[in-house]
C-alpha cells in the first residue's frame, strides 16, 4: 500500500482467499484492506494515539441519517453527552480533494451540528471548526485536544446530579441521583443481545422542568453508541425526545 502522510504505525493483518485484510480497533474485528481503508485506519489510529480521543466515543463507518437521507461517515467522534465532536471523511489517496467535497460534508453538518470536521485522502488533511450562527466553517491548522469535561450526561454547573446506570440479564435502569435524592428513572429490557426497548420513564415532582427525563434518555443513547446498540422507545416520553432531537436517531432499532 502506498504511503500517506501520517505518521509509521503497526498494524494486524491476515489474508484469506488472496485477499488481505487489516485490524480495525474500534470495531474489534479485520476489514478488507482497500486503498480508502487504508486511509480509514490511519487516520483512525491518528486520532486515538496522537490526539489522545477516546475509543469509547469513537464510531468507525458511522451510518447517520439526515431527513430523508442516509449518510455513512468514516469516522464519528462523540462528546460524553452524546453531541457530535467530530465527523472525519476519507477518500482513496488518488481521489482529489476539492472544495465541493468539503462543501458537501459541511451541508449535512448544518443539521448534524458537528462542533468540527475533517476530511482527508491520507495525503492531504483539511480540518475546520463550524460557525453555526453564520453558516460556515473556519479552517484551522490542526484538531483541537479532546476535552473530556463533561462527566455526567447534559449536566449544568449548577447541578449535582448524576445518572447511575444498572444493567441486568434481561432488564435495566437509568436513574437521575441529585445527593441522596432520586430524582427520576428509566427502565428498559433487553429485546435480544443488540436492541433494547425503553418501556417507562418517570421524573420526581420536585425535580419537574430541569430536563431531568432527557438526561436519562441521552445518557441511553451513549450506552448504545458505545457498545453498538440500537434502542426502540416504546415510553412516549423517551419517543418524544428522539423525536425533537435528531442527531440521536442513529441509535434508533
């Protein structure tokens, strides 16, 4: 394979059948070694070893639908709340970059409302940070560290309160702790080893109105992106919210 502009890593391969394959970490299993691959899994294990962004927040050929649209991103970095941090596009090393690539990453954007973008071919790499307010994309030299500042899911400073998650054999629970308060659960059960089913969600009267519900349903949704799980919300409360907010409907079974 040819040699791209990023710096010398070791990699796993095996072949099988004359064709040879390569080690993806993120998603734990050998991927067809084609020459977009190959840029796939650079940039990849740029972002995890020279950035320092964490595997747990980071999705490899992501499938994200946007209105009507169905879009595959190479790679998608997420904040602990469940936002999007970064969207990466790759291309083959022979395939020129123009800016009606970068023009086309950036419309989906608009909607994803991913805080930055890159795209590459493995030998040239552009990185932009968006401006959402005025609907364009500042260009930068390089990416930005990762941050890892938010601990709790869509917490405000102001608030003490933290979601505790228990997960059983067949059932599980999202509860809302505010000091030795419950301020509110989720509960869901499992429907097979990948899809789970979001049955009730109940919010405490005294904490009513501060988003407490929410914060139960987002912390869900970075479970299951975490560990590639799709949710079905059968609670109209938690339906509500995939339904107001669309750059979660990818976790959606």
């Amino acid at each position: 394979m040819q040699e791209l502009n990023f710096p010398k890593y070791s990699f796993r391969f095996k072949s099988s059948e004359n064709k040879l394959a390569i080690f993806d970490e993120v998603r734990k299993k050998f991927i067809l070694l084609t020459p977009e691959e190959w840029v796939r899994q650079h940039t990849v294990r740029y972002l995890l070893s020279e950035k320092k962004y964490p595997n747990s927040l980071t999705n490899v050929e992501k499938v994200i639908k946007v209105n009507d649209l169905t879009k595959r991103y190479d790679v998608v970095v997420y904040n602990p709340d469940g936002s999007i941090f970064l969207l990466v596009e790759c291309k083959a090393p022979n395939v020129k970059i123009t800016q009606e690539t970068f023009n086309q990453i950036a419309r989906y954007n608009l909607v994803l409302k991913a805080e930055h973008l890159m795209v590459t071919n493995g030998l040239n790499h552009y990185y932009c940070k968006m401006d959402f307010e005025n609907e364009r994309y500042i260009f930068l030299e390089d990416l930005p560290p990762f941050v890892m500042t938010k601990t709790i899911i869509n917490q405000p400073k102001s608030s003490n309160m933290e979601i505790q998650h228990t997960n059983g054999e067949t059932k599980g629970v999202f509860k809302a702790i505010e000091g030795e308060k419950e301020a509110g659960k989720m509960t869901y059960s499992w429907a097979g080893p990948q899809k789970f089913i979001i049955n009730h969600t109940e919010v405490s009267s005294e904490f009513g109105g501060q988003g407490v519900g929410k914060k139960m349903v987002m912390a869900a949704v970075e479970f299951a992106r975490q560990n590639d799980l799709k949710i079905v919300p059968l609670c109209p409360f938690a339906k509500s919210v995939f339904q107001k907010t669309e750059d979660i409907r990818d976790v959606l079974g």
